[in-house]
C-alpha cells in the first residue's frame, strides 16, 4: 500500500492563494493521487495558520465532494487539462471540475 503523509503546497502556501486556486490545487492533488494509486493521503498541516485551510468552509466542502467522489466509486481515469479543469470517469459516471 502506498500512502502520501505530507502533501500541500508549500510556495506559496495556501493562504496565499483565493479560494478558487486553494480548491484547484488541493482538488488536482487529490485526483491525481487517486489515479497514481495512492492509498491514503494526508494534508500536511490542515490547521496550520499559513499552510493550513481549516478555516476556510468552501475550500473543506470542495474538498469533501472530491473525497466522497473517490471514496464511493472507483476512479477509472483522471485527465488533467492545461486549463486547470479535470475530467474524473468513474465507476459512478463522469464528472468535471
């Protein structure tokens, strides 16, 4: 099993950027992972004052919808465009970002 523990960006880091950004960024790292066949990915300092996002509730829900994406079907492939827009093809269907 293969498990990323410190994943965030780190220049800037996420209070640098708007929330819009924030959700890119953090949305393509987590499907990414997913597609590469990282198991379990964890945050680096989700409450950490610079790096940290736990203060900001739309950045957490976007966040959670890419999560409950994942986690209730299987991610049978992933394209990244040069745009920043994802496209996700599921076992629960297609969905872009």
């Amino acid at each position: 099993r293969l498990w990323d523990t410190e994943s965030a960006p780190i220049s800037p880091s996420v209070n640098g950027y708007s929330d819009a950004r924030a959700d890119q960024i953090i949305r393509r790292m987590l499907i990414t992972t997913d597609a590469l066949g990282v198991d379990r990915t964890c945050y680096y300092t989700f409450d950490e004052s610079t790096m940290g996002f736990n203060n900001r509730s739309r950045i957490i829900a976007k966040r959670e919808e890419i999560v409950a994406l994942l986690t209730g079907g299987k991610l049978l492939n992933a394209t990244l465009f040069n745009d920043g827009r994802i496209a996700c093809n599921t076992s629960t269907g297609i969905r872009f970002f």
